[in-house]
C-alpha cells in the first residue's frame, strides 16, 4: 500500500476533499476546510493519488518534572471523529497500515475513529468507547413524533404555555456569545470552541450547507439556539446551547420538535454529534451509535 506523508500546506485540497466526500465513511469532520478551522496543526497521511487519507492532527506540548517537550496526536473539541477516509472498503488491512505509518515522533497518541471503524487486532492500542445518536427523519412527522418520551411531551406541553417562538434571524456571532455566556467549562477552553464554531458556521453558510435555529420568548430573550450542517445525508447538531431559563420552559425541546416538523420525511439522518449519553436524543426517539477511541503512550 502506497501510504505517504504529506504536510498540511502541501495538501491538494480538491483530492483530499473529494476522498471525504465520496468516502462511505465520511463526515463533515474530514474536509479540509474544517480541519483548518479546527486545528491549528495537522498533516495528512495519503494513499496513492488521494484513495485514502487520514489527518494527523497535532500539538507540541511540555509535560513531566524536567518540562519535556513533545510532540503528540489529539482529539480537538470540535471534530468527533477524524480516522481513515476512503474510497476503498475500510479493511482491517487498510486501517492497520495506517496507523503503522504514523511517525514514531508521535509517542502518544489519541484518534478518535469513525463509526464502524474497529481497531486492528495486536496493535498497542489502548481503546475507549463512546455514543453518538442518529434519528432517521424520513418518516412523517406523526410518526416522528409518536417515538418521543413522557418527559419529552411534558417538556413540549411547558413550551406551549411559555408561548415559545422560532427564530432563524440570528448571525454566527450570536451563538459563539450565548455559548460563552450560558456553557459550562473553563473559559480559555470555551473561547476557542466559540471561535473555531464561528468559522465553521460561516463556512458551511457559505457552501449553502448549514442554518441557524434558535428559540426566544415572547421579550424576544434568547432560551435556546443550534446550529445545524447539512453533509453526507446527515443534518448534524453543532453546538446546542440552552439558558437556565430556558430549560425551565422545555426551549431546547421545541427547538427540536420545530426541526422535525420541518425536515420530516427527509432522507437525512439527524445526527446529534454527541460523545456520551444525551437524554434529549433519547427522549426524541433516537438510535445509539458507538465509536471508538485509541490511545497510546
């Protein structure tokens, strides 16, 4: 196999974005763009003329009592999964020679793998399990909607009386700001996922992938919001963010219910990019789909 590695800037973007896209196992997290958005540093492993790719994505830092400086592979915040792109069937073969021409530089490792994607056997690899869920949304919406929860139609109900109202009029900025303000976590973490969501949104604005929906009340306060991209059959949550007040009133719910009111019978997937459990894709109806993670070192 003819497995080479090529610097990011030396990347033929049209090659290794038509592998993403015609890739069985592609996703938006591929593309070069959104990798550029994403990662600051990153190489790409490249089977032939771009049959296969693989981005490495990396980072120097310092670590142990003497401050050693190293230079190791991982998982950015905002892309899920990143593992082989590929023309080619994804053989046990293939991902192995992969992970075999990472350069030993790399002494520690972390890759996230797509769905489907099982780790060679014999390779020291430590692995993690994690749950992404998927719903199908090419059924009517009665249908839809007679999957969701006790928990989920009380929550709907609490929106009705709130008198909740959709919005798509707001920009990127919005979003990044909301996320800062009503999102847990450490603030130098939150930042850069709200910069790096603001450049992935108006790029997919601009290929005519992607749209904002958000959710006030009747003040025009702002409860919930999401923004959602459009690829590979799939209509993927990017980054969901709700206030205190509006879980109260069920505004992330609505905000749901609205988006399969209005993608029903669709032939996409809603995929609602998440790591571990999430109690509004269960509540919805939706389906578990595992992924796995490596690490070493």
């Amino acid at each position: 196999m003819d497995i080479r590695l090529i610097k990011q800037e030396d990347i033929d973007k049209t090659k290794w974005n038509s592998c993403v896209h015609y890739s069985p196992h592609g996703n938006i997290f591929g593309y070069k763009w959104y990798l550029d958005n994403v990662a600051k540093d990153w190489d790409g492993l490249v089977e032939g003329d771009y049959e296969s790719v693989f981005p490495l994505i990396w980072k120097d830092q310092t670590s142990g009592f003497w401050r050693k400086k190293e230079r190791v592979l991982h998982q950015p915040e905002m892309i899920r999964t990143a593992g082989l792109y590929s023309i080619h069937v994804h053989s046990e073969k293939r991902i192995k020679s992969f992970l075999e021409q990472i350069p030993k530089e790399y002494q520690k490792q972390k890759i996230t793998l797509g769905e489907g994607t099982k780790v060679p056997s014999g390779m020291d690899y430590q692995s993690g399990q994690h749950t992404n869920f998927m719903l199908l949304l090419q059924e009517p919406y009665e249908q839809l909607a007679s999957q969701y929860s006790p928990v989920l139609q009380q929550q709907l109900e609490r929106a009705s009386l709130a008198q909740l109202l959709p919005q798509n009029n707001f920009k990127p900025e919005k979003l990044a700001d909301f996320y800062l303000q009503e999102a847990l976590g450490d603030r130098k973490n939150k930042e850069a996922n709200a910069h790096a969501a603001q450049r992935i949104m108006y790029n997919a604005l601009h290929r005519g992938w992607g749209f904002l929906s958000a959710v006030t009340n009747r003040k025009q306060e702002l409860l919930a919001i999401d923004f959602f991209i459009i690829s590979h059959k799939r209509i993927m949550s990017l980054m969901p963010v709700e206030s205190a007040a509006g879980a109260k009133v069920g505004a992330m719910a609505f905000l749901y219910d609205m988006l399969l009111r209005s993608q029903a019978e669709r032939p996409f997937l809603l995929d609602f990019n998440t790591h571990e459990e999430s109690k509004l894709a269960r509540s919805l109806g939706a389906t578990e789909v595992p992924f796995t993670s490596i690490l070493r070192g």
